[in-house]
C-alpha cells in the first residue's frame, strides 16, 4: 500500500523546485480554451504557476513523454491511467507550445520516484485541463501546515513530519488522490491523500507513496514522529478533504 511511505526512510535529497512564472503571465483560470493563444508555430503559453492558478489533466492514452516539444525527441517516460491504489492519474500541466507542424504540446510534471521529472506530451494525450486555485505550504521548521485559495489562508493545522533521518522531502509536489478510511480506518485516519512524492524504498507495496493523513495518535502532532507522511489530527484532516482538491501543489518548505 502507498502509505509504506510512512514507515520507510525518504530519499534524502529532493530536486528543487522549478521558480513558477508569475501570476500576471498565466492563462485566467475561467478561460474557455486555456491554448486558444497557440496560433503560430513557436508560440506558447504559460497554464500554472503552481500557487495561484494549477491546471492538470489525467492520460487518455499510454504516449511516450518527450524531453522537449518534437516527435524526435527522446522519450524520458510514458503515461499512464491510474496510481498505485487505482485513482485515475494527475499530471500537472505547466505550459503549452506549438510546434513548426502546428502540433499543440503540453509541458506535464511526471510523478515519479527519485528527483521530479518534467516532459512533454501532445495535447490530444491528456484529458481536458483542470483548474484548481488552491496550495498547501507544509513548513518542516515550524511544523505547520497552511492551505491558501487564490493567495488568501483558508486552513491551518499543525502537523507531524518525518524524523531527521527519514525527512518529509522539501520541494513542489501535488496531490493525487484521496482515499477514505485507510488500512483499519483508524491508523491513518478518517482521509489520506496520495501525493507526487516517493520513498526510496523500491521493493514496499505500491511503491512507498508520501502521504498526508490522520492519525490515531494525535499527541504526536506537531512533532516529528513519522518516517516521512505529514500527519494531521482528524478533525483538521477532515476539514482538509472539504477544502483542498486533488491537483492542488504541495510545496514542503524549510
């Protein structure tokens, strides 16, 4: 199961985050066709800045994703349909370009195990784009969580955190499911959310998937109690799965 994340150790590096484009260049998040300004061979466009506006797809096809916008180019991985536990999978999508053959091409982060990987893929790939507004800001030095709306707080929470030698990883990740009642129901939780970070533990059930989750032993939280999942007290996590949409960014900050 992907919450073997919880009781394995972390990576103990994660890439750093890419800087996200400012707001002002990103497509509006009420906009009807977010690629409408690809006209032009060479255009793009600039759909998430991963704070603000977030938009995200789920695979209509198993394409290869390329390491830039050309049919030539090398295919750093493929898509695919559904997590580890079955939910249908999210990629984030950053941008979007036109090639010299008017072919659109959307630039996806690639959920995977080890440093976060970016690629490209044909918009015809991918679903329709989602838009969510929200972000999660998980802050490891003063063991807190907060979740803004479109820059405004809206939820807060203290949380509990990995252990010094087996750290929640640091860096720009997304939430990719949510599951309820989890394992017994009472070890983790009312809710669980999947997130795009890994363990570096190969060999566990479903891969060792971050999560973030309740817990059965709320006198833990705020602290350091876990093996890399954020635990959250239940009452705080179910506010959180009223509030926070799948797609959101999870930034891990500290």
């Amino acid at each position: 199961m992907w919450l073997a994340a919880c009781a394995v150790a972390l990576a103990p590096a994660v890439a750093a985050a890419q800087a996200p484009a400012p707001a002002s260049t990103v497509v509006a998040a009420d906009a009807q066709n977010p690629l409408a300004g690809l006209r032009n061979p060479g255009d793009a466009v600039t759909l998430s800045d991963e704070r603000t506006i977030t938009r995200w797809a789920h695979a209509q096809e198993t394409a290869k994703v390329r390491s830039a916008p050309r049919r030539a180019a090398r295919a750093v991985a493929r898509l695919h349909f559904l997590t580890e536990d079955g939910a249908a999978e999210v990629y984030i999508v950053l941008d979007g370009r036109l090639d010299t053959a008017r072919r659109r091409w959307l630039h996806i982060r690639i959920p995977t195990r080890g440093s976060r990987r970016t690629g490209w893929v044909l918009a015809a790939a991918v679903s329709r784009l989602y838009v969510v507004r929200t972000q999660l800001v998980i802050d490891r030095s003063a063991l807190d969580a907060k979740l803004y709306r479109e820059g405004e707080l809206i939820w807060s929470a203290p949380v509990g955190i990995g252990k010094s030698g087996t750290p929640t990883p640091r860096g720009v990740f997304w939430i990719r499911e949510l599951l309820k009642g989890l394992g017994d129901g009472d070890t983790y939780g009312p809710w669980a959310f999947g997130t795009s970070a890994y363990s570096n533990i190969s060999d566990w059930p479903g891969g060792g998937v971050v999560g973030i989750h309740g817990t059965n032993k709320p006198g833990l939280v705020p602290g350091r109690p876990s093996h890399g999942c954020v635990r959250v007290r239940n009452d705080k996590v179910r506010q959180l799965a009223r509030l926070m949409p799948i797609g959101t960014p999870v930034r891990v900050v500290r």
